[in-house]
C-alpha cells in the first residue's frame, strides 16, 4: 500500500507550487509547498538559513521536514524545493517502499531562467546569471531528479502545445494518481 501522497521535484521555477496547489484541488487534497513550510517551521527564510546555517544546514533542515511531512497519515501533494534530492536522506524516503508518487518537473534550464531569476527567494540566484547557474544545477540534480522519480512530465511540452500549461500538468498528475489507485484496488 502507498502512502498516497504525490510529491514534485524539479528545478526552481519549473512550476511546482502552481502544478501541486491545482493538482491537489483537482485530487481533494491538501497541498503543501516545502519552502513555505520551512519558514512557517524555522521563522526565517531560507535565504536567512543559507547565510547563518549554510547550505548543508538548510539541507538537513529540509531533509527533516520533508520527512515529516511523509510520515503525515492524510495523502497531500508536497512540492519540494529545487535541492530536496540533494540529500540522500530525502531520496530514501521519496523511493521507499510504499513510498509516494514522485513526479519529476522536467524544464531546460534556458527555459527557466527568466522564471526563476524574478524571485527573491531563490539564494542559489542571488546576483548570479540565473541561466548559467540553472545550466550547473540541472547537471548537478537531473539524476538525482530521475533516481526519484516515478513520472516525468516535460514542462516545455505542455507550454507548447496548451494554453494552460499549469492546468494541464496537474490534470495529467491527477489522472496518474487515479490509475495508480485504480491498479492498487484490482492488486488486491
């Protein structure tokens, strides 16, 4: 038996939190976005973490919150932040067994750079050139990205061929769910 809980990985700004807040209405169930969690749990932002704690101390804090948020009984859709895979402890959890559906927002970095350079909150940007940084980052984690994930949806694809990109991801999210749930009921 599955947790039921969906889970998004990505790059920054390859559209998590939209995708998860509609993918979790269209599901009837809460939704949770791990940055904003993090600073409702810590009271600082997680800009304030990386200058105080440093990057490996956020990444342990993350680590724990996405662990605890996986043990929460009630299946939610949890977007994660860009780096949650970083840490080995993340990956285990989001691959156990009976673990949760893992769905992997993949973008090029060029295509996120103008997206993700317009938030404050990205520390990993701060004063950098947003489309090289990116370029480092998605080869630093698009394998860990696939290590985790049971879908992949092209975010690209989707902003091609619709005019609601973010809807449609969350319908094709939501409808895996319901064929996972559907294969569970005639396993039993």
């Amino acid at each position: 038996m599955t947790t039921g809980h969906v889970v998004l990985v990505g790059l920054m700004g390859a559209g998590k939190t939209t995708v998860g807040r509609r993918a979790a209405k269209a599901l009837h169930r809460p939704f949770v976005d791990c940055d904003e969690a993090f600073v409702a749990r810590t009271g600082r932002t997680i800009a304030e973490v990386f200058a105080t704690d440093g990057e490996p101390g956020f990444r342990a804090l993350e680590a724990e919150l996405v662990a605890e948020l996986l043990a929460v009984p009630e299946p939610m859709v949890v977007a994660t932040g860009g780096g949650a895979v970083l840490d080995h402890r993340t990956r285990a959890a989001l691959t156990a067994p009976g673990g949760p559906l893992v769905v992997w927002l993949r973008a090029d970095p060029a295509f996120l750079a103008g997206r993700a350079q317009e938030r404050a909150h990205r520390p990993l940007l701060a004063g950098a050139d947003a489309a090289e940084v990116l370029a480092r980052l998605a080869v630093e984690r698009h394998p860990l990205y696939a290590e985790v994930a049971d879908e992949v949806l092209d975010v690209a694809s989707f902003h091609e061929w619709g005019t609601q990109p973010k809807k449609a991801m969350a319908a094709r999210i939501a409808a895996l769910v319901e064929a996972r749930t559907d294969d569970q009921g005639s396993a039993a």
